[in-house]
C-alpha cells in the first residue's frame, strides 16, 4: 500500500509518499517540504500549494492520504494557514475519491517512537531507522511528512488486529473505524463509489 | 466585469456571481448556498465543494474572486471548517490565475448598508434592491455571497477614486493596492502572468 502523508503549513508543507513492506517495514518513495514565501499574498501560496499537491497526486498516486490533524490550541495566526493548507489538500485528494486519514500529532508521534511528547530529533532518527535510510531524510522537516505516512500504516494494522477472526483484506480493515485506521466507513464507501464512478 | 463572491463555510458555502453595471448597479448571474452534511467527515465535505467550486468557476467564468475574511476570534469548532473551505477556494481560485480578494464581515456591511454592524435583514434588503430583484435571493443565506461580491465591486470605484488623475483600466485601477479592492498589485501581476502562460 502507497501512502501520501502530508505535515500541512502555509511556509511549510510536508509530502512524504511510503510504500509499506510486511514486518511493519516501509520504504521510502518521495519526500519534499513545499515552501511559499511569506510575502506572497495567502491566496497565491494556496495556489502554489494546490498545484504541486496535484502534481504529487498524479505522480505517486498514492493509495490513501494522511493528513496531520490540525488544532485550534495553537497560536490563532499560525493555525489560520495551517487550516486553510490542510482544508486545500484534504479538498483535493477527496475529490478524486482517495480515503483521507487524520492522526493528531502526538499518535503520530506515540506510534513513531512509544512517546506521544516525543520531540523532533528522537522522530527523525526513528524514522530514518525505519525507512532503512544511510541519513536522515532532507529537507529538515522532512522526517515529519514521512512520520505520519509510517503511522497511519501501523495504526491501519493495529486497528485490524483488534477486530481477529474477521478475514477481510487490507482496504476493508483499514476502512473498520476511525479509532484505529483514521478512516470511517462513509470515507470508505464514497471512496469506493467515487472510484467505481470513474 | 463578473465577480463571484464565496461565503466560505462547511455546512453551508455561499456563491453569488454578479456582473457590474454602470452607476454602482449590478446584476445578478447565479447564487446557490451549497450545503454538505455535518454527518459526513470533513474531507468528504471539502471535496464536494471543490467539486461545486471548480463546476461555478467554468460555468460563469468570474474576472475576480470575492471571499469573506475569515477571523479566528469566533467560536473555535466554527472557525476551523471556515478556514478550510476559504482555503480551498482560495487555492482553487488562485491556481487558475484568478484574483482573489478578500474583505472582512464589517467591510461588506458598511459597503452595502452604510453600517458595519448591520443585520442580515438589512443586508438582505439592500442586496435585493441594488440587484433589482422581485424578492430576496433563495436560499436564505444566499444574500451574503452577493453582498460579498457587491462590496468588491464598490470598493474597487473607492479605491480608484482616491487615486485622481491616473488614467488606468478598471483591472489595474482594482490592482492599485489592498486597501481599496482587497488585491495587492504582486496579486495582480502573478494573475497576469498565469494567464498569459494559458
């Protein structure tokens, strides 16, 4: 399974795409950290968002998107952009009938390293580790993207070991609950009514 | 010229598209509320207001894109759907070359009815009078898009008004600066570069 996980930002937008191996393994596919300048007005940074979110879209058609989950908590200005990017980038991959998962910071954080406090040296080190990469992924937010897209991966499996005996393939237990897999079944159903559409 | 004003939410997304007459008149093309269940998760709902956007953005080809401002002081659960559907119809604007302008809730008030603290009765009324319709515009919350776009037809004669003497067409005049027409002149020339690359 390919997954697209997106750290959204309006300075900063993280794209990491994983294929995931058997043992909880991944490798890693693409990873870039999108950057719109601060002096541009917000609609033209969305813009430039839009297209190279689409542009990955096209080119690692990924199996599903995990999206980091935004808070309200943080600071309002900071939060503004961060909504409006993952509201663009949640729209978009929607539309074209892909599952969208959202995992909160500290589940990603919880899932990379066993601490959901933990902090972004100990995250890009697991996560070099686990890709099996020779450094640590570039640029230096970069590890982030990736973080989420790793797991969504094992929240998918966890969440399928907790329903045993039910001999449904990956999509299907992936599609079982929020709770575990991020995605819900309506999520599932139109996905797969959008795909059949097409 | 044909202006669409977007009233961003998720629960309910107002769209009125209107073209400008001379003497502050305006008609009006098309309004709707576009409205996805809270039932539905989040993305789901983006995607099919993107669906909607991108469907109004070639049906009635707007010059410029007007959009409420969103602010983070209202109610938080509120305040991040808005920001997320302003997002992506910001972005989705914004990637065609489109200008996009944004004016604030008292802005489009007192653009329409003279007082920034005006209800929506009185918005509502004065919407329906200057478009000359027979009745309110349908759906109930369909006023406030018009208004939107109304506004930005206003403010962009105020803005040029302030600057005597300088002989420019209308779409330069809206681009001299935020001020006046919500669009910043990079706004303007990053438009104009769009469009000359289609």
């Amino acid at each position: 399974m390919r997954i697209l996980g997106v750290d959204p930002g309006l300075t900063r937008c993280g794209l990491g795409v994983i294929d995931t191996l058997p043992a909880r393994k991944a490798k890693m596919v693409a990873v870039d950290v999108l950057r719109t300048p601060s002096a541009d007005s917000v609609d033209l940074r969305l813009g430039a968002i839009a297209e190279a979110f689409d542009t990955w879209l096209d080119t690692y058609r990924p199996d599903v998107v995990a999206i980091e989950r935004v808070f309200a908590r943080n600071d309002v200005s900071t939060i503004m952009g961060t909504a409006q990017a993952s509201g663009l980038t949640m729209g978009l991959a929607a539309r074209r009938g892909l599952p969208v998962a959202m995992h909160t910071p500290s589940e990603v954080k919880a899932a990379i390293t066993g601490s959901g406090r933990a902090d972004k040296k100990q995250v890009t080190s697991m996560v070099t580790r686990i890709l099996g990469l020779d450094a640590p992924p570039k640029p230096a937010d970069a590890a982030d993207a990736l973080a989420i897209a790793i797991c969504h991966s094992w929240r998918g499996a966890l969440s399928a070991q907790s329903t045993p005996g039910k001999n449904k393939d990956l999509t299907e237990r992936k599609a079982g609950g929020r709770q575990g897999s991020g995605l819900t079944k309506a999520q599932q159903q139109w996905a797969e009514a959008m795909r059949r559409a097409r």
